[in-house]
C-alpha cells in the first residue's frame, strides 16, 4: 500500500490533485475511476478490471496494480453522509410562487433564465428548441431570436446583448460553439466562432482602448479552457487563450488589486479543478495565481464573491456538486462552502480559509445578494443532483443569513417547489422593480439521473417558476 500511493502521488499528480481513497467508495474506485484513469495513462481496458500495457502505456501493469491495491485496501465500502448543521425549515421564507401556464405540447428543457434589469423582462432558452424567448411582467411570451444552438448565458447591454451558444450539450471536444451579439431588430452577428461548448460571456475593456472585450468560459471534455475576445477595429475580435486547460466553468471580473485594471477570477472544474486569478499586466497579458485547488472528485460547479464577514474584503462562496462523470454517487463533501479572505490583494498575499460548510448533494449554483435587504449576504442555492430519493427538497434551499447572533449564521428554508421541475440554471434580479431581488429558475426536467429506482415525480411542462421576493 506504500508504494501504490507514492505511485498514485506521482502519476495522478501530472494532472489534478492526489485523490484520497476515502473521497469515493471500493465499487465506484474498482468499476469506473480506476479503469478511466488507466486509459490515460495508456494502458489497455478490458471489462474494467483487466489490464494490459503497451508501447504507449506511461506505468508499467505492475505499478498500476499497485494503485489498485493501494485504492482497494483503503476505499469505505460506503461513503458516510455528512449531517447538515441546521435542519431547513419548511416554509416560503420572503417568496411567493409564479409560474407561467403549463405547455404540454413540450417538455421542459431549460439551459437559460435570465432577468433584464433593465426592461425586466425574463429571457429563457431550451435545449429541444433553442429558440430565445422573452416574456414580460405578466408571463406572456414572444419570440427574441432563431439560434442555431442552446443559448446558456446572456449578457444585457443598452444596444445589443451577448448570447453564448454552447453548441453541444453533451461533454464532447466539439467545437461549433458560438459567441453572438443581437441588436435591438433581432439581428445577429458572430463574435467567435469554433469553440468547444462555451458557457460564459463576460464583458470588459482589458487592455484600455476604449472598445469592450470579452472573456469566454469554454468547459469542453479533454478540451476547452479561458478565453480573451480582444475587439479589433470594424468589430473584428481576436482570441487568444489566457489558460487552456478543460473545464472553465465560470469567471468573475474585477480591479482585484486595484491597480485601475480590469482583472479576473476564474473557476475549472475537470481534473484539476480550482479558483485561478488572472492579473492584468498592462500590457495585454495575465499573471496567473491559484487561489483555491481541489480533488477532481468534487464537482466543482459555481462561485460568488460577497463579503460575508462585512470586513470589507470579498470572499468566496464555492459549490461542488456536479456529478455527471465517472463518480455518479452520493458524496459527503458536496455542498456549499464559505472561504473568508485573510490576505491583502495589495500587497500580493492571496489567501482564503474555509470557515462554512453546508452538505448539499448535487449543488449546482449559489447566488449571493442580501435577499431580505438587511444589510448581509444571503445565498440561495440550487442542485441538479439533489437526493431526489431521499431529500428532493434539497434541490432549492435559500440560506437567510442572520448576523444577529454571529457572522455565517444561516437559517436554511426548503421551498416546497420540488414536485414544479428540476433546477438546471437560476438567476436573480429586481423583476418587478420593487427594489429587492427575486429569483427564477430553470427546470431541465428530463435525463442525467444517477439514483436507481427513482422515477421523477416533478412537472416536466413547466419551463421554468419565479420566486417572488415580498420582504417590502
């Protein structure tokens, strides 16, 4: 066993972090992670437990059976499951359901809800039909735009607003992504084209020359990575990659160090999943740091920066809970995470320490505004793969802080909105103009489930409901 995990220290570690047998179970190590693992280091892979080197094999069959014992000998039969520190409370909390009128001649495969603050329209998109709609305050809908492609993000502007098209669905190196701007009378134009399953769009002026560029998270399979859209003269744009490694799932920008330039924040999540920042250095470039790493079997899945602690620095709010890969169980570390900022931008200390942690299976976005307006952070969260078996009410859980007693002190609230859909994607807005956020949410509601014997029991019509916030 010593010497499988000096072996898997070193062969796993070219790639991600070492993995802990404890993060997954003997059947789940034995029958989908190990014989995965073992084709990319070019070994042969016959009915997952039988192997065999080649010329192109990186470790010899010995040493790989080493890692197998080492994994084997150490691996739970079960994983524990971690008891959440608070029991939710069954309740609305400061929300009222809307929904728009069920359409049975579709089933709901949401990939977009997006709020316009400033028409307050809502904006949605479908995998089946990746038609952009808008629908106004009275849930009435009208088509926006013809895509050629599911739309997963949009970006609002006075004149013109930015789609991402992800192009595939499903985790392949295919590169017929597309990033769009639509005008005011519908018409489209190509920012980029030919990237691998692009899931976000940001906006920024990185190199100071007074036009905007743009930043792309494109989360493909082996491929993908972190994109800068620099815009050229006649709204040409030139790509260059600011980290090509797979699994760029999301990006925030900002004056990190405040040194008057736009910089950004970005989260991977395949292999070697982590936060990276990326500091501009004035002259078209980015110096590359790693703020937070984790073990691939986490499922990285989103992040926020709030400040949690009102010490006027911005934290990390952090989920991990995808689970559409070779590990397609329950696992204990899923959930939402709070990382408070110990260091000083400024004098170039990142530093981040975990000081909350909320077990979610399947966590898949957390949004992070002050919802009840007072005056801290909330979250509210959303989980693709909830526990639908044994606790669908996991799936939507909206964390109101209360600072009353001491900092990160949430009271959990399950909506009983379980049985409307299944929560793909969320967003947060003044809908209403009333002044305070509300929240919609985006029900994909077929296909990806990983628990046996469950039928789903949620409406699959439905595109997506509106949490209205009534705290005024």
């Amino acid at each position: 066993m010593a010497e499988g995990q000096k072996l898997a220290q070193k062969y796993c570690s070219t790639c991600h972090l070492p993995v802990e047998p404890s993060l997954l179970d003997k059947e789940t190590w034995k029958n989908q992670v190990l014989p995965a693992m073992a084709k990319q280091l070019g070994l042969e892979v016959w009915q997952n437990n039988h192997y065999f080197q080649n010329e192109k094999s990186s470790i010899s069959q010995g040493d790989w059976m080493k890692i197998i014992a080492y994994y084997d000998s150490l691996a739970p039969v079960k994983l524990p499951q971690t008891k959440a520190p608070t029991a939710p409370k069954n309740d609305w909390a400061i929300f009222s359901l809307k929904s728009p009128k069920n359409d049975t001649n579709f089933i709901a495969t949401t990939t977009l809800v997006s709020i316009n603050n400033k028409d307050h329209n809502i904006y949605t998109n479908s995998s089946e039909n990746p038609d952009l709609f808008k629908w106004d305050s009275n849930l009435n809908k009208t088509l926006a735009a013809k895509l050629p492609s599911p739309a997963v993000n949009v970006l609002f502007s006075d004149n013109r607003n930015i789609l991402t098209l992800i192009g595939e669905m499903k985790a392949l190196d295919i590169p017929n992504g597309e990033i769009i701007q639509l005008d005011n009378t519908q018409k489209s134009t190509s920012i980029t084209s030919n990237l691998i399953r692009p899931i976000q769009t940001l906006s920024a002026d990185f190199n100071k020359d007074g036009s905007t560029d743009y930043v792309v998270c494109s989360f493909g399979h082996n491929k993908g990575g972190l994109y800068l859209l620099k815009q050229l003269p006649e709204n040409k744009f030139e790509k260059t990659p600011i980290r090509e490694i797979a699994g760029a799932t999301q990006a925030i920008t900002g004056d990190f160090n405040k040194d008057g330039w736009p910089d950004i924040m970005a989260l991977f999540a395949h292999a070697d999943e982590g936060i990276w920042i990326f500091l501009n250095d004035q002259k078209g470039g980015f110096k590359t740091e790693n703020i937070l790493r984790f073990p691939p079997v986490f499922g990285s899945s989103s992040f926020q920066l709030a400040d949690m602690n009102k010490d006027g620095n911005p934290d990390i709010i952090y989920t991990a809970g995808d689970n559409s890969d070779y590990s397609r169980i329950l696992k204990p570390y899923h959930g939402v995470y709070i990382y408070i900022n110990t260091g000083n931008f400024n004098e170039g200390n990142l530093h981040f320490k975990k000081t909350y942690f909320y077990p979610l299976h399947g966590a898949t976005k957390v949004i992070a505004k002050d919802f009840d307006r007072d005056g801290d952070i909330d979250l509210a969260t959303i989980s693709f793969f909830a526990d639908f078996q044994n606790n669908p009410s996991g799936s939507f859980l909206y964390f109101e802080q209360n600072t009353t007693k001491t900092s990160l002190n949430f009271i959990p609230h399950a909506m009983p909105i379980n049985k409307l859909g299944r929560w793909i994607c969320m967003d947060a807005e003044d809908m209403d103009g009333d002044g305070d956020q509300d929240l919609v949410l985006g029900n994909y509601s077929k296909g990806f489930l990983n628990q046996e014997n469950f039928k789903p029991d949620w409406d699959v019509h439905v595109p997506f409901i509106i949490l209205e916030n009534k705290r005024f």
